[in-house]
C-alpha cells in the first residue's frame, strides 16, 4: 500500500429517489478507508444525506445490499462537502488546488508529483456530461481541461478515474494527459442500472426508469422533438405520468411529483409538466414551495412565462429559490426589463445566482446605471468576488462600454474561469481594445486554461474587422493543435474569416473538415463563394447540399446564397428553375434578389415573369413596383416604367421619397429626393456647379 494515495469521492445527486449514488459512494467510501487511506486524505463529496431524509425506514442508516446486513453510515462518516456546496466550481478548486487561504487542510487535496489518486463520480449523465445536481454539468472537456492543469502542476503520479453513470466512458472522450486511467461504468448508448430493488427503500419504478432513460443517446441535444430518439422520451414520460397521477395520492409523494417537473424542463415536453402540475394540485402539493418553485422552474425552462409568473403570484410563501427561478425565467426569455423589475421588488437578501441573473438582465437593457446599483449591493453581500457573478458583471460593463470597469472586476475575482475570461476577451474585441484582448488570451493560456470555442469565435471576430490575416492564421493553427478545427461553431467564423480575404481554397478546406456540418455552414460557405466571385462554385455546393445531406436549404439559401451566385454569374435561368423544383417561387425575398440581378444583366423579359409574381405576393407594398421600374428604365423601356407607376399610382401605395444623411462638423444635414427645402440651398448649388467641371475632367460617373 502506497503511503502517498488520496481519494476523491463525488456524489452528484440530490433527493431520495438517487438513493444508490449515495449508498455507492459511501460504499467505496468504506473500502478505501479499510484499505488504509485515512480520512485527512479522503475529500467526500455528498449532494444528499439520504440517512436523514424523512423517508428513510432505518433513520440514520444507508444500506448497499438486500439484507441490510451492513449499515454505510456505522462508522464515522466524514463529509467535506455537502448539499450546495457539491458544484462544479469547488470541485475544479479541489482537483487543481485553488483553494482561499480560509479553506481548512480537511477540504483540500494536497498531493504531489508522487501521489496516487482515485477519483471516483456518480449521478446522472449522458454523452460526454455528468450532472452535478439540478443546475450544473460536467462535461467532458472540463474533466479533460481539469486533468491536464492537474498533471501541469505535478499533482499526481498516477490518476485512477471512475465513472457511475449513463454513457459514462463517453465522459473521458478528451482525455489526453499521460498516467490516467479511466473506467467507466457504461458505454457510449448505454444505461447504468441498479443491481436489486429494494423494497423497504420504496424509490418510485417512475425514476428508476425515466430519470436513466431521459439521460440517454444525449438525450439532451434533441429539444425540438423532431426525431425517433426524443418521441420516444416523450412517449416513456408521458406514460409514466399517468402512472404517477394515478398513484399520487399522499403529502409523502411531494418530491416525487416535484423532481418529475425538473425532468421535464430538460427535454422541453411541457405537456408532460402540465400533468404532473396538476397532479401537484389535485393533491395539494402546491402549498410546498419545494413543489411549486420546480412547477416554477419548468415553466421558466419550457419558455411559458405567463404560466410561471402565475405560479409565482399563486404562491402564498417564496424563498429566494422562487425569485431567482422567476428572475431568471425572465432573463432567458429576453425580458430583461421585467426580470430588473422583479428584483427591485425582492426583500430578501439575494444569492449569487440571483445576482448574476439580474447583472445579465441589466447588460441586455445596456443599463449601466442600474447594473452598477446591483454591483454595489453584491459587493455588500459578499457575493461579488463569486464566478459566475463576476462573469455577468464583467459581461454587462463591456456591453455598457465600460472597460475599465470590466477590468477592475476582472481582477478581483477570486477564481476566474474560462467563461470570466471570454467574457473579457469578448468584450475588449468588440471594444475596439484588440491589443488588450490579445493580451488578455495569452494571460488565459498561461493561467492553464485552454481555449474553447467562444473564446475563438472572439478573436476571429477581431481579425475579420481588423482584417489581420496573420493573427486569424495564427490562431487556426491554435485551433488545429487543440483539434477544435473540425467543430461548425469555430469552422463557420474561420470560413468567413478566409472569404474576407478572397482565400475561397482555405475556405473550403475548412468546410470539408468540419464533421457536422449544420445549414449555417452550408451558407456561409455559399456565401464566401459569392463574395470571392467563386459563383460556379457556390452553386455546385448547393447542388451538393441538395442530394442527400441531412441539412435542407433554408431562406437564407435561397435568398441570399443561391439567387446571389446565380445572379452574379448571369445564371438566372437555372436560379429560376431551382425555385421551380422547390416550390420558392411566392418568396419575396427571393423573388426581389433575382428580380434585381435580372436588372444587372439586363434580362428584362425573366425579370417582368419574376415581377408579376412578386407583385402578387407583395401586393401591399411599394417595393416590387420600385424594382420593376428600375428593371424597364435600365432598359429604355420608358412606356414600361410609366405603365408601372400607373398602377403604383392606382393601387393606392405611396413610396416614400429617399433621403441621405451627411455629417459636417458633428451636424447631421438631410437632403430629400426632389426636393430643395434646405436653408443653403442656393449655396450647395453654386458649389456644385463649381465642381462640376472639375468631375468631368477626372472622368468621374
């Protein structure tokens, strides 16, 4: 037995229904200690404290066998980390050592360079996550990222890592660092199951095989409901809700028909919320604000508003669970004036996650004035040094264009994290403040935190408005190094990124390594074929989008990719018979674009056909009219374009007459089309006569 080996045990899992996480956990507990790790060198982490809980048949005692034969909880049992305080922020603080000065030895993991550690996770999860309670997720690039800043700082010799949960080995997908061994309980698809039912320890069938079902075949990347894989979730929770109303039947159940509500939010079947709402109030279970604030929660989730903030009025007692559900409901439904409302009516003291929904809200309604009222009252509370309140603070200064002020709260939190700083880098970017931004990066990366997508979507945003090609190669072949290339978020930016630079080659090289490409690579890469004059190439891509991708042209396709490419290269026939072939030819916004590049080539006889129909499908606005008349005047057809304005005329439409904006000395002037009401007139005209002359001998058009 090594005498430098240390164990890392995580129960994720809250309520009584994850009964077996607890009892694995404190079974493993029990088999290092015996093994000789003493407790200073064994960090447990427990959500839930299941020999506590009001159901629990045998008060102070958590079984792991049918017989009962050996209670978990018989020997001392020290927990360094329960209930709350069980999140991904302390567990990352745990694993790297990041710890405040006032965090006792008990909680820390103080191993070296010749240390053993067993890490050992068990909840819920699906592909590539693990869930830390109801509101966080582990996912497997943070568990790889956590590791490699482990073995960078000599942390461990050798790291054992198991894994209890559904799909578990999808979790060490990223995992790279050199003496790691990870084992995991389930493979990529498959579920993780208890080995018995125990029937003095009464968890609902209901969770047993909803709660693993629902975390399966990434479960969670499938909110619309649009494929077999999600109806059958929806069918399985349907049918496990009538099964639960029709055994509702007591106040002991509560938190069986509460955690249900959570389930639902995360696969957005709101029917199946509604019927465990109501089972919650056939069985007046409404009146617990434990029960009410997850109804709350799955409304907010669901995107319901008006049925949350109903729930929320309804309820006789709130905590400040039920604020911040209600606030942040708000938040996330784009209604940021309604959540900043809600929050000055709160006379509660609020929470970290309180105060970072409301800062946010504040950053969407760009309102400086209020945001700083909430920095100040989170600085009384102690809560401002906090992550995620310091990263919606920081976020809200830069949208507020106060980057100073950014940067100030950027350097007094205590444990920044990847999102403090892309929120920085983000906001420098677009602050005109590139060189602090670039900075700001390499900071990042020498503080051992590895960049992720948003943090490159930034800094190509910056090189594609600085245009600075050397940077944006630079960080592709960051990118490259950290196999991020082949990602669509981090490939669509890039491909833009080329096509400013008319590198069309480089940008199709990126589009065919993306791996999963989505309709808005499809576009943007159509769109770069545009835009570097590439237009047989953008329409051969769009055949090739047409037979047998998953990913269907969209509007945008049509309009502003295949009409461009098309039009550009004098194909217009060809562009009308695609909108033929795909029933796109009432689509005025197609119509329009092909109708104006009917003009450029001088097609007039394509161009009448596509006006007529754009006519009809815009009958109550003056656009098709302008168009039309363009089209006949740039052909000479003047009895054409009379004929048009006739019928503008007839139709009752006016157009409103055209107006340019110019700028002298911080003044903004507005000169109208045909119309000579402006107080210098007379002046502006001499001036113009001056120049006159002088345009001509330049050969100026």
């Amino acid at each position: 037995m090594h005498t430098n080996n240390w164990a890392v045990l995580v129960c994720t899992s809250r309520f009584w229904f994850n009964y077996r996480h607890m009892a694995n956990t404190l079974s493993l507990y029990r088999t290092v200690k015996r093994l000789g790790i003493p407790d200073e060198r064994i960090i447990l982490m427990l959500a839930d404290d299941m020999a506590c809980n009001a159901r629990n048949k045998y008060p102070a005692q958590v079984f792991n066998n049918e017989n009962h034969m050996l209670n978990l909880y018989g020997d001392n049992v020290e927990v360094d980390y329960r209930g709350y305080e069980v999140t991904t922020e302390n567990f990352f603080r745990v694993l790297m050592g990041r710890h405040e000065s006032a965090v006792p030895r008990s909680k820390r993991l103080l191993s070296d360079e010749g240390s053993h550690i067993l890490l050992y996770m068990t909840g819920h999860g699906g592909d590539e996550f693990l869930k830390f309670q109801d509101s966080e997720e582990l996912q497997s690039h943070d568990l790889a990222d956590a590791v490699k800043q482990m073995k960078e700082k000599r942390r461990f010799k050798e790291l054992l890592i198991m894994v209890d949960t559904c799909q578990a080995a999808t979790l060490f997908s990223q995992l790279q660092s050199p003496g790691v061994l990870a084992i995991g309980s389930s493979k990529k698809g498959e579920n993780s199951y208890s080995h018995h039912l125990d029937s003095d320890v009464p968890v609902t069938n209901f969770f047993g095989s909803v709660m693993e079902t629902i975390h399966t075949d990434s479960a969670y990347n499938v909110f619309p409901m649009k494929d077999s894989r999600a109806n059958n979730i929806k069918i399985l929770l349907e049918q496990s809700v009538d099964d639960l109303i029709r055994n509702v039947t007591s106040s002991d159940e509560k938190q069986q028909s509460a955690e249900p509500s959570t389930i639902c939010s995360k696969v957005k079947t709101l029917r199946c919320g509604l019927s465990l709402h109501a089972a919650a109030v056939k069985a007046g279970m409404l009146l617990d604000v434990f029960v009410s604030n997850h109804v709350l929660n799955m409304y907010a989730k669901c995107g319901n508003i008006r049925c949350a903030r109903r729930v929320f009025d309804e309820m006789p007692d709130r905590n400040i669970v039920t604020w911040g559900a209600m606030i942040s409901g708000y938040e996330q439904a784009g209604k940021p004036l309604l959540a900043v409302e809600l929050f000055s009516q709160l006379r509660l003291q609020p929470n970290e996650h309180v105060f970072a929904s409301a800062i946010s809200a504040c950053a969407g309604l760009l309102s400086l004035r209020i945001g700083e009222q909430i920095h100040a009252q989170s600085v009384k509370c102690g809560c401002s040094s906090i992550s995620y309140v310091s990263n919606s603070l920081v976020s809200m200064y830069m949208k507020c264009g106060q980057s100073s002020d950014a940067l100030s709260v950027f350097e007094t939190t205590s444990e920044p994290t990847s999102v403090s700083y892309n929120a920085l880098i983000a906001g420098l970017m677009e602050g005109q403040q590139a060189e602090k931004g670039l900075e700001a990066f390499k900071l990042m990366c020498r503080q051992g935190f590895i960049p992720d997508r948003f943090t490159f979507v930034a800094v190509f945003g910056y090189c594609i408005n600085a245009e600075d090609l050397i940077t944006g190669i630079a960080f592709h072949c960051q990118t490259i190094k950290l196999k991020l290339d082949s990602s669509a978020f981090i490939g669509n930016v890039m491909m833009t990124m080329y096509s400013t630079f008319h590198l069309i080659d480089e940008a199709e090289k990126i589009f065919r390594d993306i791996q999963e490409k989505d309709a808005i690579s499809w576009n943007t890469f159509i769109t770069a074929c545009c835009h570097c004059d590439a237009y047989a190439k953008g329409l051969s891509i769009f055949s090739e989008m047409l037979s047998g991708v998953e990913v269907s042209p969209d509007d945008f396709t049509y309009s502003s990719a295949l009409t461009a490419c098309a039009g550009r290269a004098g194909r217009l026939k060809e562009a009308e018979d695609y909108l033929e072939k795909y029933s796109h030819t009432s689509d005025p916004v197609v119509l329009g674009c092909l109708l104006s590049a009917c003009r450029l080539h001088g097609d007039v006889q394509l161009g009448n056909r596509l006006g007529k129909r754009l006519l009809e499908a815009q009958p109550t606005t003056t656009s098709p009219y302008v168009l039309l008349s363009n089209l006949c005047a740039s052909d000479a057809m003047w009895g054409s374009v009379a004929e048009v304005r006739k019928k503008l005329k007839v139709s009752g439409l006016k157009k409103e007459p055209g107006h340019s904006l110019i700028e002298v000395e911080g003044i903004w002037e507005k000169f109208t089309v045909g119309k000579f009401s402006h107080s210098r007139i007379s002046e502006i005209v001499n001036v113009l006569n001056l120049l006159g002359p002088s345009v001509d001998e330049e050969c100026f058009v």
